[in-house]
C-alpha cells in the first residue's frame, strides 16, 4: 500500500508445502528398541538384514516439511538522497529432516532422526528456522557537491562534495540446536557392530533453570558459557529420549555494518573512490553453540562465539 508520495507499506504471507524429501536414517538398525540385557541376537532379528552392520545410512523420498511467514515491510524516501527500509518477517518452518545426510541437520543434528521407522518422532522445527527477523537499513547522501542542493562547483565541491553514508542493522532470533546422549541407549543395533549417539535424552526439569555446574544460567565461567542446565536431562535406558527435535536456541544474534563513501570526479567519466567499512560496527559477541551430548561435562556450555569480531576494512577504487 503506497502512503503518500514516499511512503510505502506492504504486509504478506509466504508459504510452502513440501513432500517427497530425503529420509535418511539407520535402516539396517532394530525396528523398535529393546530392554536392557535383551541378548543381542535377539535384536539382530528386529533388523532388515540381521547379518549386516547397523551403521550404514539409507535415504528415502518420505521426508516432509512447511514453511509459514508473515511479512512487514516500511520504506520511506525523505527526499533524492535519503531513503529508508524497514523490514520484518515472523515465519516458522517445520520438517523431519533438514538436510541430505544430515548435513543441514545442524547443531547435534545427529539425533534428528532416532529411529528410521518412525519419521513422524523426527518432525519438529527445522534447524534453519529463524523465527523473527528484522532488518533496518538506511542511505544518505550528503547534499554537497555536483547535482545536490549546496557547493555544487568549484574547488569546495570536490572536499564537502560525494559522500554517502549508509548501514545495515540486523537482529534475530537465534538458531536451534538439538541435544543427544551417547551409547546405544535403545538397544538397536545387534550383534553386527554398534551405533551410537542416535538418541535424544530425556526431560526431566527445567533447562532454562539452575545452572551449569557453578556457573549460573546466561551467565561465562571458567568452563564457558551456561545455556542450559544439564541436569534437566536424563540418559534414556532401553527405550527413545522423550525430548522434541530442535527445541533449543542459542542466543538471538544482532549486527550493524556501516559504511562511508566518497566519490571524486578525475576526469569526464572517471571518478576516484575512497570507502570506509566497518562490520559488526559496535562489535557485539553472540555466544555459538553449546555442548550438546548429555552425560558429558561440556554439556550446556559455550566455548565460542557465534560470530565474527568487529572488522574494519579501507578501500580505494577508480571507476570509468
């Protein structure tokens, strides 16, 4: 909807629908668990082909997903030489399986897929979903030199004359990781050799409560960063962690890049550039992903970040 002159404003919605994605699990592993203690050629007779290894992966076209968004934009023209975008979009998308060999899977993507024979256990948020995104960004030409309103010619024009500023300002939520627990904890995978690290725990408690370890939640210790609480999680025996796919998030991520041009004409159509950039421009620190295997003493915490440090950056170009 235009409001005005320079003013426009649009809402929308996108969505999809998508079948016959790949499926890619243990094929070879036991069709449903087993008790502790169950004999191990007992299992190997739940198996496809009980004289073959459990670890090797095989995909199949019964992966499914959807993506749902709303969609906000804002753009305003102040006047020829400044101009605004405002742009945000709440969007949610679903699948049971994110990638190809679980590739795009994510952050403890390993555990996506507990079991090959129940693909709706694996259906949950995908690990690319980001559920808000806002970006705002902004350019500004200064109204000196050549075609703008003051110091059209003459020596000044060439000083206060040809700058433009500009930014990008970015903030969204954060991506969603999984978590898993090690060992063959459902009992699948016979006597042909093992498979570990399928599972997803079990929640017992509040991961968003208490603490790692003496590290209290959202807050650097000596061993990283506390995410979750660990012991909010057990360690399934003889059965599937109960626990969601993907139902973490680290934490949201903003940016601001900025730069500043100016532009000298040398001749005709030639023309000297001079740029100044700056990304992450106040050189914030987003913590990255957490330990994700349950059982062990990284669990929860973030030894990292997430992204890239403030960077500064000097350019000079002639263009003709």
């Amino acid at each position: 909807q235009q409001l005005g002159t320079t003013t426009l404003f649009s809402l929308g919605y996108a969505g999809s629908k998508s079948t016959r994605l790949n499926f890619t699990g243990y094929a070879n592993a036991a069709q449903h668990a087993s008790p502790a203690g169950t004999p191990l050629t007992t299992i190997d007779t739940y198996k496809y082909m009980p004289w073959m290894a459990p670890g090797w992966h095989y995909s199949v076209d019964t992966g499914y997903g959807n993506y749902n968004a709303l969609l906000v934009q804002f753009q305003k023209r102040f006047s020829s030489s400044w101009n605004t975008i405002a742009s945000y979009t709440w969007s949610k998308s679903m699948d049971n399986s994110s990638g190809w060999f679980n590739a795009e899977n994510g952050t403890g993507g390993g555990s996506v897929v507990q079991t090959f024979f129940d693909p709706r256990n694996a259906y949950g948020v995908s690990s690319y979903d980001i559920r808000n995104y806002f970006t705002w960004s902004t350019i500004y030409t200064l109204p000196f030199g050549k075609g703008q309103r003051w110091a059209r010619s003459g020596p000044l024009s060439y000083i206060v004359g040809g700058w433009t500023a500009n930014y990008v300002f970015q903030a969204r939520s954060g991506q969603p990781y999984n978590l898993n627990v090690g060992g063959d904890v459902a009992n699948i995978s016979g006597d042909n050799g093992s498979i570990t690290g399928y599972s997803r725990p079990n929640v017992i408690g509040d991961p968003a409560q208490g603490s790692c370890g003496t590290t209290p939640m959202g807050k650097r210790g000596p061993n990283g960063f506390c995410e979750y609480n660990s012991s909010a999680f057990s360690i399934p025996s003889g059965s599937f962690g109960n626990m969601g796919k993907m139902p973490y998030r680290v934490p949201y991520y903003n940016n601001l890049d900025f730069s500043l041009v100016k532009e000298t004409p040398l001749h005709e159509n030639v023309n000297l550039e001079l740029r100044a950039e700056s990304f992450n421009t106040y050189n914030v620190m987003i913590m990255g992903n957490p330990g994700t295997t349950i059982g062990n003493s990284s669990a929860g915490l973030a030894t990292g970040i997430g992204n890239t440090p403030r960077e500064l950056q000097l350019g000079a170009k002639i263009t003709f």
